[in-house]
C-alpha cells in the first residue's frame, strides 16, 4: 500500500472513529446496561431513609376514660464532625440538657457522626434549645422526634396495663397481649441532604406514611377500679397482709369491671418497683381457696342427683374420721340439707357430698367450673392453676378437695366459677379487652361474650345461689358481706397457707369472700382475697376480714351502678373488729 | 473609494439578523426562565420544609398539652385534689336520692306513650 496523503487522511479518521466508537458503546455501556446500578449508588450516597414514627394506640376504659397515652420527646443527638466551637455548644446546651459543661465536652469529644447526649428531653426544652443554638448561629446539635408512654392514673390499673421497655415494645399487662394492636407500622421517606444536613425537598423521594397503632378500649370501669382501689389501699394499710386482690367481673358477660393487687407498682415508674409489687396476682398466684369451692361439689352432687335438695346428710357431730385422720367442723352439726352445708360451711358435709359422687364426677365438675386450665383472658402470664388427676390422689384427697384444700387456684378462676352460680350455670370466658378501634373510634374488632360452656343447670344454679343468700344472711358464716338495700349472695373462703418449704405455715391464713349482688338478678360478681392479714389469730376468718372489705365494695359498686335497692335499709350487725372504714365526712 | 470596490460590500441581512436575535433572546430567556424557575422551587420546597416543622412542632405541643390536661383531669390527680380540699364533694346520701317510675316503652308501633303522643292520636 501506498502510504499517499489520502490514505493518511483515511487511516486517521478512521481511527478517531474508532476511539470514538469505543467511548460511545462504554458510555451506553454505563448509562444503559449499569443504570440501576449506578443510580443505586449514586442514590445511597446522597438519599437516606427517614423513618416516620407510628403513634402506638391509646388506651381506654369501658366509658372512654383514657389510660395510656404518648407524651412527645425529642433524643438530642451531636454531630461530632458539625461541631466546630465545643466550649460555646457546651456553655449554651449543657445547662438545658441538665448536664455539667465537663460532661458534655467529654461527650462531644469521641468527635463521631452520631453522639446520643439525652434523651427523653422535653418538648418545650428542645424547643429552647433550637432557637438558642439558631440565635448563636451553632452548629452540630440535632433533635430526633420520641415518644413516652404516659400512665396519667399512676399506680391505678397498673397490673392490668403493664407498660413498655427501652424499645417501646409492650412487655407485661395489656400493652403486650395487645402489642400488634397498638404498636402500629413505621412509615418511611427518602430524602436527599445537603453538607449542613438540612434536607433538600426538591429531592424528596417515595414516601409511605405510617400506620398508627389502633387504640384499645377495655371492659374496666375504672368508676369502679378507684372504689376497688381504695378499699383495697385501706385494708392494706390496716391489716398489713402480703397480699391482697380484688376483681369485680360481670357474671353474664364474663367482663372484667375491675382489677387490683396489693402491692402494686407504678407503670410511669417500673424501674423503681420490686419484682413481687409487679405480680398480677389475680392471675399468676396459685391459693388454696378453701370454703368458696364449696360450692362445686354442692353443684356437681346436686346436678348428677347424687343428693336432693331436701336430702339429709349426717354431719357427725363435728369430728368425721376418714382415711386414717379427723376432719372437723368448727362447730358440731348433725343431719343438715345441702342449702345448711353451705350456709354453715360445713367441711364434712361437704367431703361426704364428694364421697357420694365418687372422685371421677367430682374431678370432672372441679374441671367443668374452669379450675385447672387457664381462662383465656387476654393478660399475659395466666396459670392453670393445680388440679390432681383422681388416680394421683391419696386417700385424704376426696374429703380435702370439697373445702378448697389439695388443689390450687388463681383469684380470676374463683370468681369466674362464682359467676357460674351468678350465671345460671353458664361458665363466661373472662374478658379484658372490649374492642378495637381506629383512631377516629370506629370499632375495628368488637369483642363479644363468649359462652365456654353450660356447667349445670338453671334449676341447680337457682338452688345454690339461694344457699349462698343465706350465707349472707342470719345464722350465716359471712354475716358482715351484708349491702344495704340489696340481697348479697356469696362464699366465704378460710385456707391455711401453704410453705413455701412444705406443708402448712402456722398461724397464717389466706381468707377470701366471693359474692354477687342483687341475688336476684347478678349485676356483678366480687372477690375480695387478703394473705396473711395480721390480725388476731380468732378473727382471721374470711367472714370477719374479707366480707366487710367486700361489704363496703359492694355498696358504693351498687350507688356507682346506679342498682335501686329492693329491700329496706337494715341496721348492719356489729362488727366483731375494729372496722378499716373510714367514716365520710359529715354534711 | 471606487465603483469596483463599492460592488464587493456585502449587505446586512436585516431579516436573517432579525432572526438570530430574536433565537438568541428567546434562548437567553428560556434560560433565565429555567433558573428563576428552579429558584422558585428551591424557595418554595424551603418553605414547604419551614412550615412541615412547624407544623410538627405545634402537633408536638398540641400533644404535649393533652398529654398535661389528660394528667391533670385524671382520676388520680382528681382524688388527690379532694383530699386535699382543692374540691369540694361530698357524698349523697340516700335519703336524697329521688328515683322517677321507668318511663313508658314503646309498643309495638315504636311510638312513646306520653300524654302528647296520645292527645294527638285520633
């Protein structure tokens, strides 16, 4: 080839066409074939993901009284690498974050991107703090939106609520049976900054809004969660026991009204409290619960007709040996129906009425009232309680089980098998929550009574609450339950406490009333339970102790309830101890 | 200056000029346009921004308020404030208490019995 200037010319333009060429298919390369990719990259270094909080849900009660709630707080954070005058940041911030000058230089001088100085910093003081920082023209202090969760109650309710850990998560009470509830969707946007970190809002990208938590209304009264509380609070002062429950329940509903433990903690505040004033009682404690589970074997023999109404049972003049050992009764009887067995809470006639039926039926009524399986309530935490097995049993166990010994029970399942009385036999699933609702209080999830199953009939539920009646009444054990105006139906219960190291401890008792009222038509079901109450070893019954706390519930349950008296005000029978009740204040 | 060369001057096109400032005005303007357009974007997103904050920090307060009223209106608080004596209640008695006769249900055509119901009935 001849080397002329055509062919120069020729060779190199086609050689710049060829570099050409080349940067052109690199740069479709790039900007075709490795868009996303690049675009990714090129977006992780200027956009970020910000996330926008969800609200968790409110907490209320049956009427709308709210119960939890969310007080904004902002955490303010330090930029290190935006901090160019730290003696003057530290000057202006350090007082208002309620720090020494020292310990927020200390803070400050890691020189990190992201230092946390506070949090939980009040809304109004971060508020201050900006516009200082703003008229000093510093630099470097951030603010970042939180939220507390606020019980304006206190230590009212606190078992039943719970509250949240560092993370906001629910960890006891209703805030964590009702977590997915309430806790509600972060949201999320991309924003681009600029080098002082301000965001750009031109270049503000895809957004998806949070879901805020949906707020839950609950079946307390809290009406009634204050009376609750504060007898509850005087007898603990008085009477000094380790513990004390209450619960107001509506038998034909199965709703809780009322809840409360002593002692207890306040959820503003549970870093401050002690594991045993955390305790839900009422659900995780296991008792003996003594006379009150009279009232199964009476059901149950009456049911499978294994005694009548009008039977006679022979209750052995107060001494009854069985199984190589005496029961007793506290005082001697001899033939008594079963309506007398109740009224005088005969142990005997009780254990016979068991003997009579045969330990299979019996087991099988003790686990048709609920004992020995969990509720369902909507608390976290709930035991089953201990029902033996009739072939685990010794000899003793058939006449111990009638009077609520060898077994034990949780405070919610004693009420809950009242209420099985109270409910002309039907047994109610217990019920915390009663609805789920938007934030603009539309009902998302209504919660409705649910039966859990028929234990006896009407008829048999009729008889025995009337027996209860008279518990109440003269001659009965629980004569100082008595509710002026209204006809109290109840049980006293009388348990010696179990060790902890085996057996029984001696000299101390745990002694409960359970009742309703009116007899006639059950508007509410109570159970009163004090452990220990140091008192005189002669009184610490359940009829002298529980049912005048249960007395006094009771009334101001029923004035609260706006129940009209059926019957005429009698004078109340003098009471066998110095009463806890603070007399109101005269007009 | 002679005839030959008075020939060879070019004429100013006064149309083709014409034509090329009004392109060049109207690009210079297109992109003056742009710019001040982008300002104004920037301007408006700024105050988008400005007022997004302050409608965060009012809803901030406004929470931070009710969450104050919720304190201080709750039972807690309420009961407290009696015992203090801050309010004054007192418990009614039962002899003041007047309970009315339940009022007259409906009957089956969902009309309330009351003595004007009745006086207009035909």
């Amino acid at each position: 080839m001849r080397w002329t200037a055509r062919t120069r010319t020729g060779f190199a333009c086609g050689a710049v066409a060829l570099i050409f060429t080349v940067y052109s298919a690199r740069l479709v390369h790039l900007q075709v074939a490795k868009h996303d990719e690049y675009a990714r990259l090129a977006a992780e270094k200027h956009t970020m993901r910000q996330v926008i909080h969800a609200r968790r849900g409110l907490i209320f009660d049956r009427n709308g009284e709210l119960l939890a709630s969310n007080l904004p707080v902002r955490t303010v954070v330090a930029d290190g690498s935006h901090i160019k005058d730290p003696d003057a940041l530290a000057r202006l911030a350090a007082p208002l974050l309620d720090m020494t000058e020292a310990e927020f230089r200390e803070k400050i001088s890691c020189g990190r991107k992201y230092i946390v100085l506070r949090r939980e910093v009040p809304e109004d003081t971060a508020v201050a703090l900006g516009q200082a920082l703003q008229k000093a023209s510093l630099r470097g202090i951030y603010f970042e939106q939180d939220a507390v969760r606020i019980y304006p109650n206190g230590q009212m309710l606190g078992h039943v609520l719970g509250f949240l850990d560092s993370e906001s998560s629910g960890i006891q009470g209703v805030e964590l049976t009702m977590e997915k509830y309430l806790r509600g969707r972060d949201g999320f946007r991309f924003i681009e900054r600029d080098r002082t970190g301000r965001e750009i809002m031109l270049y503000r990208g895809q957004e998806e809004p949070a879901d805020h938590g949906l707020n839950v209304r609950l079946t307390i009264d809290m009406g009634l969660q204050a009376i609750l509380e504060e007898e509850l609070d005087v007898a603990f002062h008085d009477l000094k026991p380790e513990m004390a429950v209450a619960i107001l329940a509506n038998p034909k509903t199965g709703e809780i009204l009322a809840m409360a433990n002593r002692p207890c903690f306040d959820p503003n505040r549970p870093g401050d409290a002690k594991p045993e004033q955390m305790k839900n009682r009422a659900i995780i404690d296991m008792v003996e619960p003594g006379s009150t589970f009279k009232i199964v074997v009476a059901s149950g023999a009456l049911n499978e007709g294994t005694v009548k109404e009008k039977t006679g049972i022979f209750c052995e003049n107060g001494s009854f040996a069985y199984g190589g050992k005496i029961l007793r009764d506290h005082h001697g009887y001899g033939t008594m129906t079963v309506h007398d067995i109740l009224v005088k809470s005969s142990n005997i006639g009780s254990a016979k009425m068991a003997l009579m039926m045969g330990d299979t039926k019996f087991y099988e009524y003790v686990r048709r009232f609920g004992f020995g399986e969990r509720s369902g309530i909507e608390l976290p935490g709930e035991i089953p309680g201990l029902v033996h097995p009739p072939h685990r049993w010794d000899n003793l166990t058939i006449t111990r089980m009638p009077m609520g010994h060898a077994l034990a029970v949780t405070p919610l399942q004693i009420t809950m098998g009242m209420s099985v009385i109270a409910n002309g036999g039907k047994l109610m699933t217990p019920q915390i929550v009663r609805s789920i609702e938007d934030s603009d209080g539309r009902v998302v999830y209504d919660k409705p009574p649910k039966v859990s199953r028929e234990v006896i009939p009407q008829k048999t539920a009729r008889f025995v609450s009337n027996a209860l009646s008279g518990v109440v009444g003269q001659g009965g054990t629980a004569q100082l339950a008595r509710v002026a105006g209204f006809t109290v139906a109840g049980k006293t219960g009388t348990a010696q406490k179990v060790s902890p190291t085996g057996g029984y401890a001696p000299g101390k008792y745990v002694v409960s009333f359970v009742g309703y009222l009116p007899e006639e038509d059950p508007q509410f079901v109570c159970l009163v339970m004090v452990d220990d109450a140091k008192i005189a070893g002669g009184l610490n019954y359940g009829g002298l102790v529980a049912a005048p706390i249960f007395s006094r519930i009771g009334e101001r349950a029923a004035r609260h309830l706006d129940l009209v008296p059926a019957l005429r005000a009698e004078a109340a029978p003098p009471l066998a101890f110095d009463t806890t009740r603070r007399t109101p204040e005269e007009p | 200056m002679n005839a030959n060369r008075r020939k060879q001057v070019n004429p100013v096109h006064l149309t083709s000029l014409a034509r090329c400032l009004l392109v060049a005005v109207f690009l210079g303007a297109a992109g003056l346009f742009y710019v001040y357009m982008k300002n104004q974007h920037f301007a408006l997103a700024e105050e988008i921004r400005q007022v997004e904050r302050k409608i965060a920090g009012v809803k901030a307060q406004n929470e931070t308020l009710l969450a104050r009223v919720t304190e201080l209106s709750s039972r807690r608080v309420l009961q407290q404030r009696i015992a203090e004596g801050f309010i004054a209640m007192r418990p009614i008695q039962d002899n003041v208490i007047a309970r009315l006769s339940a009022p007259a249900a409906a009957q089956a055509d969902g009309v309330m019995r009351t003595a004007f119901v009745e006086r207009a009935r035909p």
